[in-house]
C-alpha cells in the first residue's frame, strides 16, 4: 500500500503540472456582458476600478474605527474597504486569547470599576500619536464612554497595553483626542456626576454635579499614560462633548464643546419634560477653551492640588489663572475641529443648520484683552460670539463634523438630518457641493483628516442607518460607512461598507506605509508587558514543576506538536500553564484550547503566554491547537489527567494501539529517503535563481531550513531505535522524521512557485 | 438669536437645494486613468466588475462562517464578500447585548460544563437545516469544538436560541450536518476520552477511551433540538472527525471519517514520538458508515438504553444489529463529502495525494451481502477498499475537502500542501483544471455545495495562511477567503477578503432569496424564547416595583429618550430593568448602557430585554442609549441613584438650570408653527406623488405620522402648562413639540428625497 506515498512524490516532482493550463484563455465573458448581467452602469464600473485590489494589492490607508459598544478598534483598509483586524480593547476577544491569557486578563484587570471587572466598553474616538501635529504611526488612543477609561494600542503589533480610568468621571465621551507631540491625551467627561464616589442627590445638581476635561500625560518612551501626571479641570455641568487640541497659532490650547448647558435634568417619568426637551432649549451651548501648556506648567510648578490621587484643576484655579473660557457655540453640537494650520476652528449644532467658524486670532485677542460679555454662573469668563466668530455657513439640517481636505480653505461636514455631505470653504463661507448618503451620517473621516497636512483624496461618511442598503440580516442591521472620491471638484460616491460587528462613531485613517508592524515576537515575549516573558521556554527545556498544590508548565509549541503532551495534576491544584509558540515563520500563530476550563490562547511566533485555571474536578481533558497550522494540525493535540487526590496508578504502561516491525521501519525510510531526493530536486531549483532577491522567499528557506533541521533531529533518534532493534519506535521516529519533511516541503514548493510567478532568474 | 432656526427652515423648504449640481459631469477621471494609477490590468477589471456592487445592491449569496475560536458566525455576501454580520454564538458580544442581558444569558448557561461559564467556542462547522435536501433557510447549525456543543440559529432574526452540551464527548470536532430533511444533526467527537465524568489513566486508552457520533433530534416546528430524543453510537478510539450524511439512494445513512486509527497516544515529553508521527503511520484510517434511520427506530423501539440519561447505542449493539461499519480511507483525512444525487462519497487524507471516490451501491451491495475483509479490535465489521472504492485520482499535494459543482461529476478540492485548488471529475476520474491560492488552503464552500442540488457559480478557498496578501497588522494575521468563478471552464480568482476577527474553519453558502429576515419584532418580544416576554411594557406603563430588596422597573425607549429617566435605589437592592423598545422602524435599535454595572443591552424594534444587577455601592450611576438613533441621541440619558441606606431625602425638587418666560415660550411656538408649515410642504410633496408604490416610503410616512402622533401629544401638554401661565412648563414641552416636528421632518425628507431619486409620478 505504498503505492500513495509513491504517488505523493511523484506529484512533488511533476509539480503544479496542471498549472499551465489555468493562465490561459482569462476573459471566457467579456466586460459588456458582466455589467449587464449585473446590472452596472458606467460610474460603478469607474467606482469598481477606483476600489477593486487584486490579490496581494495594498491599500494606501489604514483606517481605525471605533467599534461603539462592541467594546474593539476596527482595522478597514482604504480604498478596499476591507477588514483587516478586529482589535480587543475592553471586551474580552477569545481569537486574540485577549482577556483570556493572564497577560491580557493583566491590562483589563487595570479598567476595574469598583474592583470589577467590566466585560465590555463603549469605544468612541480613536486618535493616533502625533509628531508636530502629524500621525506618527507609532500609537492609537481610544475612550470607553460607559465606563470612563482611555487604552492605549501599541501599532507595532496591533495590541492594546494599557487601560486607565479616569480618576472623577462616571462616562467620558469626549476621548481620545491628543495635543500635537502626544504629550497629553484629552478626554472630556459626558453625564456630570458628583466628583468622587459619594451619592449626592439630584437636587443638587447645579451645585455638586460636576464635568470635566482630563489631561492624560503620555510618555512617548515606554508608550504608557502616566494617571500620576495627568491633571483634571474641574468643569460646570454642561455635558462637554468632544475636543480638539490647538495647532500651529493655537498650540498649547483645548477647545471642547458641550451640549445642555441648560443643566436640564428630565424625569418624563415624574411628568416632567424629558432630557430632549430640556438640553435643547436654548440657542446656543458653550465651547470650553482650556491652555493646557500653562496647566501643565501649575502642575509641574506644585500649585495643583491632587484629588483622590489625582490633581484637580478646581474652576476657581482655572479662572485665577485664565486657563478657561467659554464662548457660545450652536446649540447640541458634536464635533469641534480645528484646521490643519491651528487659524480656526469649526463647530456644528446638530439643531441649527449652519456650521461655526471661529478665528483663533479673534479668541486669542479676547483672552489678551480680557474682553468677556460675562461669566456663566460658575463664574467662568465668556467670550462674546461676535468677538470669536469668523462666519457662520448654511450647510444643511443637522450639521455634525467637520473634516479638512488637503486644498486650503476646504472642509466636508456631515449634515446628519438630511443624510448628506456638504463640501465648503470655510475662508469664504461658501457652500460647494453636496452628495446624499444613505443615511442619518454620524462622523467622517477624510484621509489624515485630524493631522496638520491632511491628504484629502477619500472621505468616509460613517452612516449609523444601514435600512436597505444591504441584504437583511435580522432587525439588528450593519452600519454602513459610505467611501466618497474627494480628489475632484464634486463628491463621488465609490463603496458602501457595512460593519458586522460594532457601531462605530469615529474613524482616524493613516497613510498604510507609515506602519511598520511586526509580524514576530522576540522569541520568549510577553507582548503586554513588552519584555522578555518569565515564563519563557526554550525547545528541550519544557518541564513541569510543583510547589505545593501549584503546578507550572512550561511548554512549547512548533507544526505540529504541544510540548508537553501529557499533563498531570492532581484534583484541587492550581494549574498555570506557559508556552512559547517557537515559530519564526509569519503567521505561524498557534492556539491553544482546552476541554471546560476556559483556556484559550493565541500564541503568535515568539509569543509567551500563560493561563491559570483551578483542576477542580477530577477527569480527563483534551487539549490542542486551535490554528489550522499544518497538515497535521488535528494531531496537535494532548491531555491534561486530572487525577483523584490519592490516586495511586497501577503498574503498566501506554499499550500501543498498532504495533510496527522492521518492514514497517524500512518502508518508511525508504519513503523518507524518495521524499528527501524531492526536496532536493526543490532545493536545486530555488537556490539555481536569484531567490535572495525574494524575502518572502528567504523567509520561506529560512523556515524549511528549521523544519529540515527537525527532521535531522527525528532521523538520528530513529536510526538509535533502529540500531537497538526498537522497531516501533523507530518507525515511529521515522514518521516524525517525514512529518517535518512534508513541511519543509510544503515551504519549499509555496518557495519554488512564489520564484516561478514573480519572474525569478536563473544564477549561473 | 432665532435666526438659526429661521436658517434651518429655509434649509427644510429649499431643501436638497444643492444637490442638482452633484449629478452632473461625473467622470472627471477615465477609466483608463485610474487603472494606470492603481495598476490594474483588464483581467482585475473584469474581476472588479464581477465583485463590485453598488449601494443598495444586493449579494445572491449569503456564506455563513465559523467564526472559529472567536465563538461566533460570520455572514457575508457573495460575490461582494462583504461582511454584514458576526452572530454571538458561544461567545458574550456586547453589541448584540449577548451575554450581557438576562435572555441571552440564558442560552449561554445552557451551555454550561460542570456548572462552569463557559466564555469562548470554538465553531468549526455550520450546516443549514434542509428540506428534501435542499436548505430551506429556516435554521443554522454549528458546533463547539473545544467544549463539545451545537448551536442553534434561527434565520428569521439571526439569533442564537439554543446551546445542548453533548452527555458524552470532550470535545466536537465533528458538528454540525444535517440528515436531508433535518431529522438529525450529527455531531462527532474527535479526542477520544472516557465516556462520563471519571478519570481513566492513559494506560487504559485502548480498553476504555472512546469515540462517538451523537444524532441529535431536531424538532423542526419549534426550531429546537431535543437532548431527550438524540442518541450517540459509541465508537472506537479513532478520532472521529467530520461527517455527512446519506442523500437519495444512501438516505438513512451517515458518513463519518477519522484519523488516528493507529489509536497512538503520544508523550513527547517523556521521550515518545509525538502524536504527529503515532497517528500518521498507517496508510489508511477509517471511515465510519451508520444506518441512523434503523438506529431511530431501534431508539423508538426502547431497545436502547439511556446512559446518564442519554440514548447511548454501544458498539456491540450497533455491531449486532447491523447498524455499525468501517471502510479503509486515505489516511488523516478531512471531509468526507456525499455527492448531490447520494451515489457516491469523496473522501481526501491530507497525507495521501488522492482523492477516493467510493461508490455507495458497491458498499450497500457489501453490507447487504455481509461481505468484510474482517473485524476492527472492536469487533466492527471492515468493508474491503475494493469493495467500495469507485475510483481514485491523483489531485495534488495534501487534498482536504471537496465541494461539489452544479455541473455533472465536477468536483473542487482543496489541496493544503500544494496551496491550490484542483477542479476534477469523479465519475471519470480525470483532473480538469488546478488554480493556485494563497496559501494553505483548509475548506472549500461552492454555492449551496453541501445540498442535493449545488448552484455553482462561485467557489471560496478558505486560505488558513494570508501571509503577504494584505497590509500587516501584526503578528496575527487575518484568514484569508478567496473568491474564484467557476462558471467557465477555468476557475478565475476574483477577489481575496480578509477575515478580521476569527479563524474561520467552513462555510455554506445559501441564495439570498431563501432569507425572509425580519426586520422587527412583536411588540414586547423575548426573541430568544421566542414569545411575548412577561416583562413588556407599553408607552404610559412605564413602573417600578419594589419588592423587598427587589426592585423592577419596566421601563421604555423611543427616540430620544429612556422612560424611566431617574431610577431610585437603595444600597445592597437587587435590581432588573425590563426594557421595550417602542420603535417599528426598521434599524431603529436602541441600546442601553450603565456605568460600572456591566449592563449594556441592544434592543431592536419590539423586543423586550432585562438586566439584573446588584446595586452594591452608594452612587450615582449614568445610564444612555448607546445607539446614535437620532440628532437628540446624547441627550437620551438617565441617571441610577443609588442611595445609601436608610437615607433621608431633604425637603426640596430640582432646580432648573435655567429659567424660560413668555416670551420663551412665545419664540418656541412660532418656531413650531414655521416648522409644522415645512413639514406640511413636504407632506403635500410625498401625497401628491404615488408614494404608496414605495414599500421605503410608506414605512417612512408610518414612522413619521408616529412621531406627529407624539407632537400633538407635547403639543397638548405645552398649552396646558401656557394656559396656567407656568412658562418654564410650557416652554419646556413646546421644545419637545419642536423635537418630534424635526424627527418627524428627518423623515419626510428621507421620505421626499427617495421617491425624487426613484422615479416616482405625480398622482391626479
């Protein structure tokens, strides 16, 4: 029955025969009959070809998207629109292993609420790390608006290291938002609460209800916020909303927005009119104006009071020191950006139909001048609209955010009651195109649209109704995030996209090359600490040790087997498992599951992580791989033994289910030796052409190199069995010594095809 | 200052005013241009073309993926393969408040091991329930590997419903497929382990490790499986994998296939060879043939016993009531498919390069004429290769998973080691055509593949590798799925999407029109019981109940606020909020989050969820909806007061923020007079044009007459207030007057702007 294993190689060595076959005669229809049969006219196919990326294309941007209450970051590519990544950040992610493994469990045990953990976020703003006002690529932000937290991922792997909570708040929408070298992360607070974790009733309200605006200190070094150097100011209860931090002219200062400062509080079901009615009453809201520069300068400066551990900038302070203003703002508004060059800023109401350009010339003046119309009751100084207004732009019903397009003086602001975009200039206070979307358009993002030079050439208008936009899944519909052309003088639209999980309120979008991830981990890494792992291992120095009734495994995994496979503890023992995927090759992550204990790891190359589980009850539980990591990857498997305490094991050993005998041995040398003359023939045929001009060819030898040094390995111990007339585990070694031949195969041959199809030459 | 809302009127009546411009002069670039930028050639057109789909389209088919270890199922349409949804499975996920409120909760604790939380899956296997073979769209099926689980999905909501925990596995590899009118769904063990909960040392593998293959009743008219009537074949210790079941002339009978038959257990740390090398030694492993229509009846019949209160058919007694088969296999295989018409099973093993093609008349011949080559260990009898075995071709390098093709004996397999897909005919037994992929293909899923009449068309390649197909994000990459047409003669690879969350394992594919999706529910619904829920509410029965330390309060949303605004507790009180949601538009869901109480809900139209909690700490506690569902939507707040015990309130009521006059009053009323005189024009507009002809506009005019219904009402209770010369009342609900004019205004325009892009006529 050797006859497959003959006809395995055979196929090795006639490769791909049948490949020539495809490249030939593509186009069986032709394009007419294809937009015909599907309906498309001219403009799809225009929008098909501006989006459309072939296998293998990159796109140009990276965009970051809130996930709303899903709790995750979204990784979509621009202009692909497609997915790439699903980023865990407050909600426990089992494919991650995030919140799972104990380094993971470790940054969400840091957004603890009242020692508990919360088991999901409401994510809102995500902000890139900024040099100079630019988006260095190096770092993302973003808020939880349910709990009041901040976390911070790490864009060298994709993965969230830190997560604070903010020290007065009970909900902070307005984050993440970060001034123009990261030194401080902004995050307004939404729902005003008394300060501090005292019940104080809402009669109250005016007097002990407090908002606020925090500071968070980033250090840039170790990419950590710093809560022991972050600094509050103490705001009235005006429900602060969004920021933006100043740039160029403007460095230095905060602007945050607010809605109900009527300091309405409903009750409709005591009768009493309901929050709605009561936040939107007057004409206009106030735009919170705080210098963050000469704050900081108080705190460093030792006149800031801490507060629970945290200092508090009180009102008093802020307005002694002329640190923060008000100025009236349209009514409801969400969003306040200022332009690229730091000269202005723009504020929208959602129930007013025009658009705000204030002059930061006209507000610096003011403050310099301390030309106030008043103080509101908190006795902070209000500056008068007319003293800070630039113009005031009729953009539609239900303005919202405004986004900046590389060409001067142009902006796209979403107008979420007419479900549209409106294009304008803002210098001139002119409206120039308008484009309906489909519908009720929350935020938009235009490409580097936050940074100091933003490119322009696509927006995103982040539509929160999906309707009938897309095939029905349910009364829980997608949303649809809408790619528009902005490179021309009208709008056009490409690409609806819908969300599949999450609603997502706000996106930042990057310039793809500016990202320089890494595809492994220095072998022994605990990727949430960035450091060496403690509990790293190395291949041959697995072991399992017991203290007491702890029990820790130090393990591996490698294509295609756990080390160890079997685990023995006793019922009642605390179990920390810790294993290093020893991989180098990308993607070559490994999982790792277990039967009823709730493990579940994701073990990319040269990860370390653990998981600690009590062995409660005694029984047998299977573990393996999760990742589809091989051929052999449902024999990656093992079991934990949870013994009886007391269990005395009988005598006997592990009868073999089949037994094997020379024939059988040679037989499988015999194959292993044909399999190694293939993988030869491959060898031959990749280092005969330039393959060094390949990376991901040298990646590719480098890992068939291991594998085949494995096999190496696995031939030795074979022929020792073989010498001492051990015919069954000499066999079985020989099968291990072909399994890692199969795999340096499989790596040889993707090697062979990758030179044959990227036009490979010859070396002499 | 009121002449921003003049502003926004003149907007309403010159509504859209801008938009004339926008639809002219669009190709400002050709198309030429724009695929010498981005560097496609005429063969991407085509497959843009072939992919791209417009806003508003519609995919004609809908996959549904296992999410893998991320617990889930991934929906997306075909040939767009955009993703429209992720359905929480076995895996709380917050957006669809799955596993955060009490009905979900519910379904998730059915899934219990050993009482235990069990907070991931591992969904490796979807299946539609059928009819005649057929899907019939009413239900999805999948398992959870890791801890050994079937789903429940009921298409018409898209919502889990039910999770049974198998009696006797430790793990599932082998869920979910269906018999051909949803009898059953078969779900097979892989790890073999003691059946019940005792421990079994490894040394007694052999003799009491065992696999199996559980038939679970499936009681199509209530849409649930039914533990009580399902019943398991014991079977050896081979590693059961995946299945199929019998079609036409094999109907009656099931197919399972298995690895590991060599039963080696490995021990890699204690100096044995891997179960890598031990469980692929032999050339051949099982496959394992059951009669489950004999077993049925056998069940009916009370000749089988309950084991732990579950029908468990021993081997002894498959054996002797002829029930019970073997037949050799390629070895490590995975998937063993039945042909549309039942004649014929492909299987594949991974280390073999041959697909066998296995005639059933020749195997039902064999078991009719009790013709076996001989008897496992186990007494099960072995059908000859010769005796079953059609034909075998030589595919490629590591073959896997066949899907089969509308047309007559083409067949797709996917071939892991050689990263390709080969197109064959297994009643000639002659490769067709071979396409490369990358990389590291795992299964196939062709359109309605896995029915008794597959579509074609459009073939998936599930690529476990995506390597350098995408931006980096890290070293965990995304799945790769790519889409290849296979109308023509020659498979054409059109599109690669990344999976950005999960590790999906196999997909179905259903035509889209077989999906009648609801958009709402019943008024008041609990849609994971499916019925009316106890804790309904209608608009004006808001209440909270004290009982004891038991507080419930059934409590409603509508756009844009949560009645109860303020709830009032005591320390230490256990409280559950029931909330409805109000709204019959279709996508408006509202969603309900509490600051540090883990409660976060998603509430679509009409249903009816709860959250219970411990008030545990004094406080004050936010509450909003988190679904951006209207302009107003940040306003749609609340606050929990948590009061410390035995507190006394002081005498006096909430004091208004700010105080409204006459004169206020006055103002808001001639703003709502204007507005009603837009919303008055844009009535007249939609009724004098054949409106009723527009399903979109006549759900809009509903929900917008819904809304004035609400006005007239705030309306009301305004002159009320103005009659008793309270102003601060008056005012108060004019403005609430003024929100529902511009919700209702937001959907006449919607409603206005729809019928002018679609062609509707004016009416005489």
């Amino acid at each position: 029955m050797n006859v497959k294993k003959k006809r395995a190689l055979s196929l090795l060595t006639g490769a791909l025969m049948g490949l020539g076959m495809a490249s030939s005669a593509y186009a069986q229809t032709s394009l007419e009959d294809v937009m015909k049969d599907r309906g498309l006219t001219q403009k799809d196919l225009l929008a098909a070809a501006k989006t459309y990326t072939p296998s293998g294309g990159r796109d140009e941007y990276l965009a970051f998207s809130s996930g709303g209450q899903s709790g995750h970051v979204i990784v979509y590519g621009v202009p692909s629109m497609r997915i790439l990544k699903y980023i865990g950040v407050f909600t426990p992610e089992p494919w991650q292993g995030y919140g799972f493994d104990d380094e993971s469990k470790a940054v969400l045990a840091q957004g603890r609420i009242d020692g508990k953990d919360i088991k999901f976020g409401d994510t809102h703003h995500p902000a890139f790390s900024e040099t100079k006002g630019e988006y260095n690529g190096r770092y993302l932000f973003i808020n939880d608006k349910a709990n009041p937290r901040i976390a911070v991922i790490d864009l060298h792997d994709f993965e969230t290291k830190q997560i604070v909570v903010n020290p007065f708040f009970r909900s902070a929408h307005g984050g993440a938002f970060v001034t123009p070298n990261t030194e401080y992360v902004m995050d307004a607070a939404q729902y005003a609460v008394p300060f501090g974790d005292d019940f104080v009733p809402l009669e109250e309200f005016n007097e002990k209800y407090r908002g606020g605006l925090t500071y968070w200190k980033f250090n840039d070094k170790v990419g950590r916020l710093e809560p022991e150097n972050s600094f509050t100011f103490e705001m009235p209860p005006y429900s602060q909303d969004l920021s933006d931090a100043g740039k160029g002219p403007s460095e230095g200062w905060g602007f945050t927005n607010s809605f109900c400062s009527e300091r309405y509080v409903g009750g409709i079901e005591r009768g009493r009119p309901p929050f709605e009615a009561g936040c939107s009453q007057k004409d206009t809201d106030f735009m919170h104006v705080t210098n963050w520069k000469k704050a900081a300068e108080l705190v460093a400066a030792g006149k800031v009071k801490k507060v629970n551990g945290s200092y508090l900038i009180t009102m008093e302070q802020a307005v002694k020191e002329g640190i923060f203003f008000l100025i009236p703002e349209p009514k409801s508004p969400h969003g306040v950006d200022v332009s690229p060059d730091g000269t202005h800023i723009i504020v929208s109401g959602k129930l007013d139909s025009h658009a705000w350009v204030y002059s930061w010339e006209k507000i610096k003046k003011a403050i310099e001048a301390k030309k106030f119309e008043g103080k509101d009751p908190y006795g902070v100084p209000i500056i008068a609209m007319k003293d800070a207004l630039h113009t005031q732009v009729q953009v539609g019903l239900g303005p919202l955010h405004t986004q900046y397009d590389a060409k001067e003086c142009v902006v796209y602001t979403s107008i979420y009651v007419d479900s549209m975009v409106t294009k304008w200039n803002y210098c001139e206070g002119k409206v120039l195109d308008q484009l309906h979307i489909h519908y009720n358009v929350g935020h938009l993002v235009a490409m580097e649209g936050d940074s100091a030079s933003p490119d322009g050439k696509y927006l995103i208008a982040l539509n929160k109704l999906a309707i009938d936009r897309f095939n029905p899944v349910g009364p829980l519909h997608p949303q649809n995030h809408q790619l528009i052309d902005i490179s021309g003088d009208k709008m056009q639209l490409l690409y609806d996209m819908p969300l599949p999980l999450g609603e997502p309120h706000y996106v930042v979008a990057i310039k793809a090359d500016k990202l320089k991830p890494v595809v492994r981990y220095k072998t022994g890494w605990n990727s949430r600490a960035d450091k060496k792992s403690e509990f790293k291992t190395r291949a041959g120095r697995e072991k399992t040790v017991r203290d007491g009734n702890k029990v820790d495994v130090y393990g591996t995994l490698i294509r295609s087997h756990i080390t160890p496979e079997i685990i023995e503890v006793e019922e009642g023992d605390t179990v920390s498992l810790h294993f290093t995927n020893l991989e180098r090759a990308q993607d070559e992550t490994h999982g790792f599951a277990m039967y009823g204990q709730n493990v579940n790891l994701s073990i990319e190359p040269g990860k370390t992580v653990s998981a600690t589980f009590k062995a409660e009850k005694a029984g047998v539980y299977p573990y393996y791989c999760t990742e589809f990591c091989s051929a052999l990857h449902l024999e990656m498997q093992g079991y934990l033994l949870v013994k009886p305490k007391g269990y005395k094991a009988k005598a006997g050993k592990i009868a073999e289910g089949t037994k094997y005998t020379k024939a059988d041995y040679d037989k499988q040398v015999k194959t292993n030796v044909d399999t190694q003359a293939v993988i030869d023939s491959v060898v031959a045929f990749i280092t005969s052409h330039n393959y060094k001009d390949f990376s991901t060819v040298v990646d590719l030898v480098t890992d068939a190199t291991d594998q085949l040094g494995f096999a190496a390995e696995a031939k030795k111990k074979s022929e020792g069995f073989a010498a001492k007339g051990d015919y069954q585990n000499a066999t079985l070694w020989a099968g291990q010594h072909w399994q890692y031949q199969v795999k340096t195969a499989d790596l040889g041959l993707r090697a062979k095809t990758h030179l044959e199809e990227n036009g490979a030459k010859k070396v002499k």
